[in-house]
C-alpha cells in the first residue's frame, strides 16, 4: 500500500508556515524572516519514503489585497484550498484565521484539517489549552497539534497524523524529486530574502527579482540577476553609497546561493526601475504571478 497526497499549508502571515514546511520536508524550501508577507508564491516541497509521498504546499499569508500583487498572491491561497488532500492550517496562540472567507471555506468544506497552533514557547499551558478548546468547538473534525516548528516540537506528531489520513495513491512525482521550482526560482527567492532582512521600510516589499541568466557549471553557477524596484529613488538605497548595500547582498545571496546548490556561484546583481510593477499586470505575469 502506497499513500500520496497534497498537504497545503494555510494561514495568516508571519506565523510560521514557511518554517513548518521546511522543518518537515527537510530543506530550507521556502525562505524565513521576521518581515510579514515573505512568500509570494504557492512553493511545492515533497517529501518521500518507501510507502509514501507527501506534496506540502508553502501558501503565501491571507491578507486584504491593497495591491494587483496582493490579488494573485491570494490566487495562490485559492488554488491551494481546492485541491488540498489535507488542509494544514497554522495558527499561533495569539490569534484567530483572520480572514473569515477562508475560514469558513475550510470549515464547510469535507477535506481533514491538522490545525497547528504554532509558537507555543511563547505561551503558558492555560493559554495553550484554552487555544485548543477554541480550535476544537470552531472545526470540530480538525486534529489540533500545539508545536513549535523552530525547535521541531511535536512535529512527529504532525507527520504521523499526516500518514495516518493521507490517501491511498501511487506517487504524483518522481521520487527522487524535492520540489516542482527550478533553481533560478530558488537563486531569485535566496536574493529576495536578503533583500528582506538587509533593508528597511518599503525597500523590500517593492523589490521583485528575476534571473535573466542561469549557467550551470561543473564546479561553478554562473547567475546573473536583477533587482526590480518601483521608483528611482529607490535605486539609490539599492545600491547604498558608492554600491555598499548591493555589495553586501552579493556576498550574502552567493554564500546562501552557494550552501543550497553544494558548488561555488558567480553572482551579479543589476539593479532596473519599473514604475508601479505590484499593480501592471503584466510585469506580474513577467515575474511568475499571472495564473
């Protein structure tokens, strides 16, 4: 008997679902920082042993679109809710699912959830049980899991009750296959990520990347990359003075660059304006948003 199946990952921003999928898949797919809305794309990790294959979906947060951005991003919270075999809805002990359309979807909806009430280091045994109880009375077929996914606190749990209701099906892909996203997806999301936690303010939620050349080498990646913003001004702070700031991102990308593929990497950054990219629709098509 083999069992396959989706377990797509659902919630607000910032509680923790990037982290969770990495710690169980095994690789750092899906990329951390303390900055709300870092994912942006629906990232596929895969998981796999001899009898079983499971497909987690890394979703980007709910929020309330403000941008055209904001509207495919929750594109990909929409896909993820229709073709789910698990739901894996995170949570964390000081909140609620704030969007109530998705709430309700998934609680009329007949697919398992496996609710994760995450970061629960940060909380009491009170708090902690009074969140379960609140979960159980709001979907009471979920299986509610208190965890923390940075110190792999119950996550064992939450993969044996992941086997336990995962579907009878011959696996979807390959197993020797980690993820459905190439490399240049990868280079591009490791240099969005020290966008993220080397710049301030509005810097990085207006920075998109895209890899206009990806050579793979022998023993080294040749990659050259470019940092889309939305106003000149911003090229300057991209940049820093006398190109200090983009220095800085070269070395850190290339070293994370560098760790993920096990080879040395060539980098080069450019840097492009594109006036209000987060509401062109098709500069989000360009960028892999269009579905």
């Amino acid at each position: 008997m083999h069992k396959a199946g989706f377990v797509n990952i659902i919630g607000n921003p910032n509680v923790g679902k990037s982290t969770l999928m990495n710690a169980l898949v095994g690789e750092n797919l899906s990329i951390i920082t303390y900055k709300a809305q870092t994912t942006r794309h629906r990232i596929m990790g895969i998981a796999n042993g001899e009898d079983f294959q499971i497909i987690y979906s890394d979703t980007p947060g709910i929020v309330n679109p403000h941008y055209k951005l904001h509207e495919q991003m929750m594109s990909f919270v929409s896909s993820a809710l229709q073709d789910a075999d698990i739901f894996l809805l995170v949570t964390e002990v000081g909140e609620s699912l704030k969007n109530e359309k998705t709430l309700e979807y998934i609680i009329h909806s007949n697919t398992p959830v496996i609710l994760v009430i995450n970061k629960i280091d940060l909380s009491n045994q009170q708090v902690i049980q009074e969140k379960i109880d609140y979960w159980q009375k709001i979907i009471p077929r979920a299986k509610v899991i208190p965890a923390c996914a940075t110190e792999r606190f119950n996550l064992d749990k939450i993969f044996e009750s992941i086997i336990e209701i995962l579907p009878e099906n011959p696996p979807y892909f390959p197993k020797d296959e980690l993820t459905d996203k190439s490399m240049r997806f990868f280079a591009s999301e490791i240099i969005r990520e020290n966008i993220l936690l080397l710049y301030n303010k509005e810097i990085p939620y207006s920075a998109e990347v895209s890899i206009d050349e990806y050579k793979e080498g022998e023993d080294i990646d040749k990659i050259s990359a470019v940092i889309y913003i939305e106003r000149e001004s911003q090229k300057g702070i991209i940049l820093g003075q006398g190109g200090k700031m983009i220095k800085q991102l070269g070395i850190q990308a290339r070293k994370e660059i560098e760790a993920f593929t096990g080879k040395r990497c060539y980098l080069q950054l450019f840097v492009k304006v594109r006036n209000n990219w987060r509401n062109n629709l098709k500069d989000l098509k360009y960028f892999g948003y269009g579905q």
